[in-house]
C-alpha cells in the first residue's frame, strides 16, 4: 500500500516536494489528452450551416451535371420500361448511379454512352460520395492537421513568453509584448477557461486550457523552455503557487509577477520571482498623483500605456553614444543598467556610456504593428 504526501492545510505554503510529487504523477499521464488542451492560433472558421448548404449545392451540381451528360446522350441508354430515355429518366439514372444503388432498369447499351460512364460519370460518382462523407474526412483531416502542427510547434518553440492568466493584465502584457516586437509564434497563453483560450487563439497566440498551478499544464506549454514568464491570475494564493511551481521548472528565466495586496510581494520574491507588480498600490499611487497633479497623473498614464504619445523602453548603448553622456542621448535616458546594477541618471556613475551599457529610456511611441 503507497501513502501520498498529504496537500497542505489551508492557508499554508506548500513545500517544494509535496509540488514536485503532485507533478510528477501528473506527467504520467497520457500525450493524448495534453494535446487536447493545446489550442493552436486559428483562422475565422466558416459558419456550420454555410458548410452544409455548399455541400449540398456541390451535391446536387454533380447531379444535375451527370443528368445533362445521359440526357445529351439518351439515344446510347435503353429503359427497360418503355425504350426510350427522357430528362426524368435521365435524372432517376443519374440519381441511382451516383449513389452506388443501381437497379439496372435503364443501361448504357452503345458505345459511347459506355465510355462515357467509365471516363465520366464514375469519377462524377467518386466526387460525388467525397461529398458526402465530406464531414467524416474533415474532422479526421483536422485532427491529424492539428496534431502534426502540435507536434512541430513542441519540436520548435524554443526562447518563448509564457503569460499564465490571459485577463485584463494578461491581455494588457501581451499587448505591450507586440508592440515591442514580440512575434505572436513566441507567445503561449496559459487559462483555465476554454473560452479564454479560443479568445487567445483567435488573436493568434497559442493556448493551453488548465490549472498553471499543476506542473504538467506548465509542460504543456513548454516553460522549461522559456525565456520569460508572466504572471498574472485572479488571486494571490494562485500567483505564489504558479510562482513556486514555474521557478522549479526553469531556474534561467525572468518571472515577472503580479498582485493585488503588497504585503503579498515579499512572499512572491521569495517564490522566485524577479520583479513584482502590485495592481492595487501603483493604480492608488496614480490616483493620488492626478488628484494633486492631474497633469503628471495624465503623464504617468501616458507612460504606462504603450503605443500612445511617450513609451519608456530598454535598449542597449549604440557605438557612437558610448563614451558619451547620458544627456547627449536622442531620447530621454532615466536609468543605466550596468551589469546587474541599475544606475538611476544622477548617479555619478552613470555619467558615461559604456558600450556593453543598456538604457532606459523616454521616448515618442511607436505605431502598434497590427
């Protein structure tokens, strides 16, 4: 008999191994099912009635096409009834030939009406059933087309943005992501919500449906791999779990993190995070700075939107501002990061370039690629 290690109480921070050996057993389980959970980026799917009225227009066009060929030719055919062929004849053979039933009444009996069926009407019989049984083929085309694309997106994504929680934060960092260049392709969106999901598919990012808590939706969506991780659920509970979870799936990438409450970020930098965000303390400190100042609020606000009027941005030094001073930067250089340290402009330091410097900068915004 196996004894598990038991979830820890309520209110409790759970260990790193009691996390490790929920994973563990969660990544014995089947691919299938994983692959399930992974929504690639789609196109705008044509409406379900709009598919079915084209196939039965292309139906009844491979119908009527094959009746204007026998009644073209109805002296070649011979009707067991009464002799002679007519457009209702030639419609009822057509009808009972394209559907394999063939009850021999009417024949071809000369020579071209006979060639005519073996180089025309036949494969007109084999479109004719594709049609048919068009929805079986498509949803058994699709599969395979979605699992081989799964399979190269696994076997290629490498380096990527993973952005666990695809809300108004979620969605406002990937926003910023593209504006700054980030490909679509280099972003997997992780929801527990299906919908949220389809959402993310359709503005062309990948998904992957399930709890970021869980280690195996995190391999789902190939965090060991990643460059950098977003954090940004509806509770804090959730983001110091995912936190702890994601920093022991990848040591070398950069967890950007938020919250709600800050006394709630000390606990997620110890988790591993390396920059905390807190939601609720930034947007006081914006109010209060419009209240006593609507003009810097509407500044600040400006800055924290990306794409419109000033964007603040990091770049590395260029060769001819190296050796220079900040000051004599284009744009508007507030910090240095040199190395690990970052140099707030009034820093004595900071007052020359270096060229393995990188800078924070103020500057005009650029249009959004769409």
């Amino acid at each position: 008999m196996t004894h598990e290690n038991p979830p820890p109480r309520s209110g409790a921070r759970p260990s790193r191994l009691w996390l490790a050996g929920r994973g563990a057993r969660n990544v014995a389980r089947g691919g299938s099912e994983a692959d399930r959970r992974i929504t690639l980026p789609t196109r705008t799917a044509t409406p379900p009635l709009r598919q079915v009225m084209k196939r039965l227009l292309l139906a009844f066009g491979v119908l009527a096409l094959t009746t204007l060929i026998v009644w073209a030719d109805s002296a070649g055919y011979n009707d067991n009834a009464d002799g002679s062929v007519d457009l209702l004849d030639a419609a009822y053979y057509a009808t009972v030939t394209l559907s394999t039933t063939g009850y021999g009444d009417i024949t071809p009996v000369s020579d071209s009406a006979r060639l005519v069926n073996i180089l025309v009407i036949t494969p007109l019989r084999v479109v004719f059933l594709i049609i048919l049984v068009g929805t079986t083929l498509e949803v058994l085309t699709e599969r395979t087309r979605q699992q081989w694309r799964i399979g190269r997106w696994r076997s290629t994504v490498r380096e990527h943005t993973v952005v666990i929680g695809y809300g108004t934060k979620g969605r406002s960092a990937v926003h910023t992501l593209l504006g700054q260049g980030v490909p679509k392709d280099s972003i997997v969106v992780v929801d527990p919500q299906q919908k949220v999901v389809d959402q993310a598919a359709r503005d062309g990012l990948v998904g992957v449906v399930g709890d970021a808590t869980r280690t195996d939706t995190l391999l789902r969506a190939e965090l060991p791999r990643a460059a950098q991780v977003v954090i940004a659920p509806q509770r804090d509970d959730t983001a110091v779990l995912v936190t702890l979870t994601a920093r022991q799936l990848n040591k070398a990438a950069t967890v950007v993190a938020a919250v709600r409450e800050d006394e709630n970020a000390p606990l997620l930098r110890q988790s591993g995070a390396d920059v905390v965000v807190t939601s609720s303390s930034s947007a006081g400190r914006l109010l209060g700075m419009s209240m006593l100042s609507p003009r810097a609020g509407a500044v600040m606000e400006d800055l924290l939107t990306y794409g419109t009027g000033l964007d603040v941005v990091e770049r590395p030094v260029t060769r001819a501002e190296a050796g220079r001073s900040p000051r004599e930067c284009a744009d508007l250089v507030v910090a240095v990061l040199r190395g690990r340290r970052l140099l707030n402009y009034t820093d004595p330091e900071a007052g020359t370039l270096q060229l393995t410097d990188r800078v924070i900068t103020i500057r005009q915004a650029s249009p959004l690629a769409d």
